[in-house]
C-alpha cells in the first residue's frame, strides 16, 4: 500500500546523509509524526526504539538508531575506524566478512535490539518467535530471538541476501544492511501482537520499498482463488494466521508475490553443504521458482487427480482441510504454509539443508522419521501433513519431489510435473 513516506528517503552517501539528517533533523520527525513512522513498530511513542544508553529521546524517536555525531555522547559501540556508520546508524549495517553463520550481536545492526537478552533495547531483550510459532500455533519455542532463527542450521544467508539485493533493487545500496531488503525499518509494523490482521504486517517488497506489502486487500492470499490456509496447531476447526475460523486468505499477506520478488530468479548461494535439489539448475545457484499456472502444482498448476487418491502407484491423497467442502481443483499454496522465513531446525540424515522449511507444518509437528525430538526432520513425515502415500525411504522424498520438478518416474514411466 502506499506510504506517507514515499520519496523522502532516496539519498545515497553518507556524507549527504549526514548533512540531510541534521538539516532535516526537526522536520523529518515532524513531518513524520502523522505518517506512517510513528504507527510502526520502531516508532511507536509507547514500545519503540529506546536504547537504555540514550537518554533524553522519548521512545520512538529516529536517534535510537541514527546518530547525527559519530555516536551519542560516546555511547558504545563505537562508530567503525572512528567514523559514522553508513546511514549514520549507531553500528555497521552489516559485517560483510562474515560469509555465513553462526551470526553473533555485533555482525548485524538490528540484532543490537532483536536479541532476548544482552540487547542495547531498555530491558535487555526483544522475544520473536518462528512462523509456525506466531502464525502457525506451534508451542515448542525453539529459538526465542532473531538472531537465534538465523543461527539455526538452514537460515537465509545474510551475505548472499546482501550481493543478491544490491544486483537487482536501485534502493538497496552496497552498505545497505540485508534485513532490509525485506523490511523498511520505518514502516513494519508489530504484527506478532496482532497476527490475524494483515494490516499490521512488518514486510515490503523489495522492488517496491517505500511501502508495506500486505496492509492492502489486494496483497493477500485471497489474490487467488483456491488458496486455503492450513490449521493452526492442535485444532481442526480454526487455521492461520493465528487461529482464526475464517480461512478464504483474506487475512493473510500474499507471501508468494513477495517471495517472488527474488525467487523468480535462480539466487546464487554460497552457504556451505547447501546445493540445488533440481539438476537442471546451475551450480551455485537455487531453482527459480515458477508459482504459476505452468509451473508447480502446489502453485497455480491444476493437480492432475482427486483429493481421494483413487489410482494406484504413486497416486495418493490430500488430507484435511484440502478435502473438506467445498474441494477445490486446483488449490494454490503459500510459501509460507511450508517455509519459515529466517530459518528453521538443523536436520539428521541425508539432507545438507532443511531449507528453511517449518518444523510445523498443517497441525503435524514435523518429526524424525522414528520419532527423535526437535532437532530431526523427516521428509515423508513433512509431506505426510498434507498427505497419504509413500513409495519410497523416508529420507528419499525430496529426490523426485522439488521445486521445477518434472518426468521423475515412479516404479514405471511418467510424464508431467512432480511438484
Ligand atoms: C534500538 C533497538 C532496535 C533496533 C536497532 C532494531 N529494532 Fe526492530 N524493534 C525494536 C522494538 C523495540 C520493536 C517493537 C517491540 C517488539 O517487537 O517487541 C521492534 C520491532 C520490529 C519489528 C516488528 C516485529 C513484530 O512485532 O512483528 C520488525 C519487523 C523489526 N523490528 C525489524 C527490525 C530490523 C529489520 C532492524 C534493523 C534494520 C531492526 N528491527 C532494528 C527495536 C529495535
Ligand atoms: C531479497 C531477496 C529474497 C527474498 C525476498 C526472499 N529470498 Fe529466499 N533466498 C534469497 C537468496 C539470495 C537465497 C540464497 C542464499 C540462502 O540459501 O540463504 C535464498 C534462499 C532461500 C531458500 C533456501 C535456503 C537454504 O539455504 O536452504 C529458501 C527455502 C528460500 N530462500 C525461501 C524464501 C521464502 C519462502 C521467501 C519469502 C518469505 C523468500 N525466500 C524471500 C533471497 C531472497
Ligand atoms: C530501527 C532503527 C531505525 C529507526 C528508529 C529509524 N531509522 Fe532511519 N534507517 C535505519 C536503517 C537501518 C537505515 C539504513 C537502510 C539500509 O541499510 O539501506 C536507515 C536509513 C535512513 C535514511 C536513508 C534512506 C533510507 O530510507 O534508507 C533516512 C533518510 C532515515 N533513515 C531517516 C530516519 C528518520 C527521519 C527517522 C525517524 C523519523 C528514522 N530514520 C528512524 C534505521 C532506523
Ligand atoms: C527474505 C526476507 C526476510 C529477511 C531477509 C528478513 N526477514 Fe524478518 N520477516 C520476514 C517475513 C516474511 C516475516 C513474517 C512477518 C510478516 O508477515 O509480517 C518476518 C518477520 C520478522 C519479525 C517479526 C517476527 C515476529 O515476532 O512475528 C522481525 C522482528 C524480523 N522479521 C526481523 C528481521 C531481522 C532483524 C532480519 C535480519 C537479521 C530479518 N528480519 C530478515 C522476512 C524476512
Ligand atoms: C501444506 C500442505 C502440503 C504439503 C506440506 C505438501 N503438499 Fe503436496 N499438495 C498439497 C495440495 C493442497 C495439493 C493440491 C494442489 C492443487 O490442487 O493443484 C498438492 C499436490 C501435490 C501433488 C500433485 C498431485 C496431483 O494430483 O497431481 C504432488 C505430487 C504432491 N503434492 C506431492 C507432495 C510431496 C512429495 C510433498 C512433500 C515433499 C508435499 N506434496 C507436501 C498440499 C501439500
Ligand atoms: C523415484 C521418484 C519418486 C520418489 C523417490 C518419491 N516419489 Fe512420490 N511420486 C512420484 C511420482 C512420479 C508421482 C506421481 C506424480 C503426481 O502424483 O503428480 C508421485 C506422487 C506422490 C504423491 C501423490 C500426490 C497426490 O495427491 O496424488 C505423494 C503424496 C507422494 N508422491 C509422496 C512421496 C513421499 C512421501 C515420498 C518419500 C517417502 C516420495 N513420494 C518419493 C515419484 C517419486
Ligand atoms: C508444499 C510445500 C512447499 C511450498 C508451498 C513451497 N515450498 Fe519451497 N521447498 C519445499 C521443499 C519440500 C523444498 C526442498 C526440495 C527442493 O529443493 O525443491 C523446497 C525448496 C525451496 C527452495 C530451494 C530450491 C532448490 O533449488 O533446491 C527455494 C528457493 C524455495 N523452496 C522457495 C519457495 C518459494 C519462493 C515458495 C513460494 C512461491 C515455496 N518455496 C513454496 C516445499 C515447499
């Protein structure tokens, strides 16, 4: 949706911003004090920013995270080889040497504040919680922290996120810091309070910024016709986002034009042991994913059988809520029913990544594949919450089922599309 903000925020160096910061320093506040700034998270005059080592700002207020000196009053941390931070902020964005994880606080400005404990934050610590956990129901509270989901062994990687932006979105600069490529700080909103209201969502689209993605009915998963959500943990009448009875994804952002922004593309990657499941795409890189209506069939593609599984083979069922009444031909699914945005549970077995993929998925806990606890992952228990059927090992599932997949025969010939 369109933000009171737009325009304001497009200068470059930081020299310039500098400048702009301590010309404007009285207007911005102001101009923003109706707009958009003060109804989000960070700007909120009641649970804003407020670092306990900066005194005389009210919560809420721009130099919680901008310093118009180097640093305030000589506040740690102390301004990278003495000068101001890129954007004037009160650390580096970013520590680019740092190919991969584990992350720790000072590689990342924002995990100043999003750490539970030990933060710069008054009081210490600010909890966050995974997907599944927030919007999902699930109760086991794996990581309570950003910077915990991203030290999770599959993670988004920060670094390759970082080169990937600068590549593609004019707003994102070379010190831009990779978080933000997914969220403008000035605009997200607290939606962990308020899960089952899209209006409050915390993200924008990379290649439209200046604006929140989701507060708009037309930037929901009611976009397309056939989206059903899936339950929320523990119960079969209510689903997400946070347990609601209501279920036709008008209040769910449209996470897959989101993730699109990026994953239209083949994204390079440079994490260790994570590889392409599909052959066919390069090295290096991960499958561009195709959502619609020729591409998978747990995107806009129509399945090929019923929900009921009434062949034999390979054919099998999809359970609830997929086949309740009324049952749709050709359901379109959220990246975000499989996928869990920073980062989820390390993994046993064969598999070099869990790919961000959630430990609850449809009110099934995602186990090992003879039980085990948290930490395990199980392919075909991960596709058995939404279906029946299993015609191989269980740790053998992802071989012939990914992304792009196609003409993967099943004990005979088969032609079309397995995903
Ligand atoms: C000075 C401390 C501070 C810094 C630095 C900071 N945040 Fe926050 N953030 C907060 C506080 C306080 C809240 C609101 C309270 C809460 O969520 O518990 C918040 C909330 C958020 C939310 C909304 C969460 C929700 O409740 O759904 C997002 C998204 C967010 N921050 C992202 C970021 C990103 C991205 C960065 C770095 C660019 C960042 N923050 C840096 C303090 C900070
Ligand atoms: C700003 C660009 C960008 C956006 C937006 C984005 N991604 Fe990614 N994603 C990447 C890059 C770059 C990689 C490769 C590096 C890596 O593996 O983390 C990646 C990797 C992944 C992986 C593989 C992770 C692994 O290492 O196994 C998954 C799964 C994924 N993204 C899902 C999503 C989902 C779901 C969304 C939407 C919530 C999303 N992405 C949004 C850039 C993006
Ligand atoms: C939660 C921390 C946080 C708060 C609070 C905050 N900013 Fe920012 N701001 C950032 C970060 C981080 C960047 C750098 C974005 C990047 O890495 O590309 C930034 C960048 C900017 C820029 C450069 C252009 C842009 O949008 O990227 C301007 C101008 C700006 N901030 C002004 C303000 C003003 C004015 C306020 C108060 C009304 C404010 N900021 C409050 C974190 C914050
Ligand atoms: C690839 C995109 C992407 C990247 C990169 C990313 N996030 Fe997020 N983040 C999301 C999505 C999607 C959500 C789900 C919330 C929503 O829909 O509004 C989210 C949620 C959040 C929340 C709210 C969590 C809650 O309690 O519900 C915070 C805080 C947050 N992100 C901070 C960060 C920080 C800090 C970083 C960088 C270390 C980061 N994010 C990087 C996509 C991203
Ligand atoms: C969150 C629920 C969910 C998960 C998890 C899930 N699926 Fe599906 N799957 C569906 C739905 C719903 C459809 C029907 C899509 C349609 O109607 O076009 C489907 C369709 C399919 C189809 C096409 C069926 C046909 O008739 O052509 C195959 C094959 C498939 N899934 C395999 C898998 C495998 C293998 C896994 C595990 C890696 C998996 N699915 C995980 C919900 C899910
Ligand atoms: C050797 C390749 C191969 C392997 C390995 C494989 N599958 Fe399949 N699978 C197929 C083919 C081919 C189909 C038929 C395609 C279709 O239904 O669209 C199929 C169909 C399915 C369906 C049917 C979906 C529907 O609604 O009709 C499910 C469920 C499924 N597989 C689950 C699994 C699970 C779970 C595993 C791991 C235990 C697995 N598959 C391993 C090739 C394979
Ligand atoms: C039905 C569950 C499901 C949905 C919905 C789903 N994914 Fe996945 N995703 C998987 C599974 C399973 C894998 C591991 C197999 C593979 O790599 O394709 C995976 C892997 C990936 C990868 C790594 C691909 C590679 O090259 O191996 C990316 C990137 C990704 N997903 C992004 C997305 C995006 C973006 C969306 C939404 C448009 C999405 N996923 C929707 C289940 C899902």
């Amino acid at each position: 949706m369109k933000s009171e903000l737009k325009g304001k925020n497009s200068h470059k160096a930081t020299n310039s911003f500098l400048l702009l910061f301590f010309c404007t320093g009285i207007l911005l506040p102001l101009e923003a004090a109706g707009g958009s700034y003060t109804q989000s998270a960070h700007g909120d005059s009641g649970g804003g920013v407020a670092r306990s080592s900066v005194t005389g700002y009210a919560a809420g207020n721009c130099s919680h995270c901008h310093e118009q000196h180097a640093s305030v009053d000589g506040e740690e941390p102390l301004p990278v080889s003495g000068d101001a931070s890129p954007f004037a902020v009160f650390s580096d964005g970013f520590n680019d040497s740092v190919q991969f994880g584990p992350y720790v606080m000072t590689d990342n400005f924002c995990f100043y504040c999003h750490v539970s404990s030990g933060g710069l934050q008054n009081g210490g610590g600010i909890n966050n919680y995974q997907y599944s956990n927030t919007f999902g129901g699930y109760t086991t509270n794996w990581v309570t922290d950003i910077l915990g989901a991203f030290n999770l062994t599959s993670y988004h990687n920060l670094y390759d996120i970082q080169n990937f932006a600068e590549s593609k979105f004019s707003f994102f600069k070379q010190s831009s810091n990779p978080c933000v490529a997914c969220h403008n700080p000035h605009l997200a909103k607290n939606r962990k309070d308020h899960p089952s209201d899209a209006d409050y969502t915390t993200i924008s689209k990379p290649s439209d910024h200046d604006n929140l993605w989701g507060d708009a009915a037309n930037e929901r998963m009611s976009n397309y016709t056939s989206y059903r959500p899936p339950y929320y943990y523990g119960s079969t009448s209510t689903y997400e986002p946070g347990g609601v009875v209501l279920h036709d994804g008008s209040l769910q952002t449209d996470y897959n034009a989101f993730c699109l922004d990026c994953h239209q593309y083949e994204v390079p990657v440079s994490t260790p042991g994570v590889t392409s499941m599909n052959p066919n795409t390069t090295n290096g890189y991960l499958t561009a994913i195709d959502w619609g209506s020729s591409g998978d069939m747990h995107g806009e593609r129509a399945r090929l059988f019923g929900v009921g599984g009434n062949a034999t083979g390979c054919i099998g069922t999809i359970i609830a809520p997929y086949n309740t009444a009324p049952v749709q031909n050709n359901y379109v699914l959220s990246c975000l029913d499989c996928h869990d945005p920073h980062g989820s549970i390390l993994t046993t077995g064969n598999r070099p990544s869990t790919y961000l993929l959630r430990k609850e998925v449809n009110n099934n806990k995602v186990d090992g594949c003879s039980g085990g606890g948290e930490q395990y992952f199980c392919e075909s228990d991960f596709c058995f919450s939404c279906h029946t059927n299993s015609h191989a090992g269980p740790q053998g599932c992802f071989g012939c089922h990914y992304h792009g997949g196609e003409n993967i025969n099943c004990g005979g010939p088969w032609t079309g599309p397995n995903f």
